[in-house]
C-alpha cells in the first residue's frame, strides 16, 4: 500500500498541471478508466487466485503506475510540461516540503481508513465476504467517480460565469443542466 501511495503522490504533480491547463476531459477520462478497470479486473482475478487480498493489492498498485504513466505521457508529450531546476529558492523547497510531508500523512491515514474495514472483516468473517466487500466499495466508487465527471468539466465554464457576469440566470441555468445530465447518467446505476 506504501508503494501505492508513492506513486499517487508522483502521480499528483501531473494531476495539478493537467487541471492548471484545464484538460478536465481528460483527467475524468482517465479516472472513469481506472475506476472501471479495477473492479473488471479484480472479480476475476479474485475467482482464479481464491479470493487472494495480495492480488487486490498488486492490482491497485499497478492500475496507480498505469495511471502514472498516462498522466507522464500526456503532461509531456501534449502538453509539453518541462521541469527547471536552475533557480530553486531554499525557503520555497523548505515550505513545499512540510506541505508535502503532510499531504503524506494524510494519504497514509486515508489508506488506513479505507483499509479498516477490510481488515476487520477479514479478521471477523472469511475472504469471501472481503471480496465481496472490496467488489461492493469499488462500484460505490464508480458511482461517485461517475457523479463527480460532469460537474468536475464545467468547472471552467462556471469560473468564467462567475468571474464575468452578474447575472446568476445563466450561471443556474447551467447547474440545472449538469443536475439534469447527473440524473440522465447516474439513474441507470
């Protein structure tokens, strides 16, 4: 799980230039992916290894470096994201450092929390109902991966109708269309 979080913690540097460049179809493209290939590849590697928790693991784990390597590739090739290294201030670093370190924590104590119940169910019940458990987790976390997309890509739209108008008729006239499309797409879940 550590090796996990390091590479969601890599991953999120090129998360942060992918929204700074508002390509929000794209990084809802990709969360759909791998909120969808998680729980296809899962149920039947889970039937095949007998239920094996190792397996969910070393799937999560390479579902995160897959995911990397799309963010990389995207942030580079497309968007011709470059590094520079020559002009580094010393009290930034320090800043960025003890913000990271605590960003750090946090997904660590978020690995734990979502972990807990698996766990106890594992210590409680047999790896069957853990499976089942984790399947069951993994559909919540479509859903809201689902709801999250449209509002996620108009974003954008609605920071330019709040920056540049008054009038909030087109500004709600807008939330009641992504309400509408939320609906539309979540109903049939």
């Amino acid at each position: 799980m550590i090796i996990n979080i390091v590479f969601t913690f890599i991953s999120a540097t090129f998360e942060s230039n992918i929204l700074a460049n508002e390509q929000f179809i794209f990084q809802q493209i990709r969360q759909m992916m791998q909120s969808i290939l998680l729980p296809i590849l899962t149920v039947p590697i889970l039937y095949f290894f007998h239920k094996n928790l190792v397996v969910v693991v070393i799937i999560q784990t390479f579902i995160t470096i897959l995911n990397l390597i799309a963010n990389v590739y995207f942030c580079i090739k497309i968007l011709n994201m470059r590094f520079s290294f020559k002009t580094i201030e010393l009290s930034f670093v320090k800043e960025i450092g003890t913000f990271s370190f605590f960003i750090f924590l946090n997904q660590i104590f978020n690995q734990i929390n979502d972990s807990t119940p698996v766990y106890m169910l594992g210590i409680l019940k047999n790896t069957q109902q853990v499976a089942i458990y984790s399947i069951v987790n993994q559909l919540k976390s479509l859903f809201l991966t689902f709801s999250q997309v449209l509002t996620t890509i108009f974003i954008p739209k609605v920071n330019h109708l709040v920056n540049n108008s008054d009038n909030n008729t087109e500004l709600d006239n807008l939330m009641i269309k992504i309400g509408q499309y939320q609906i539309l797409i979540l109903g049939f879940f």
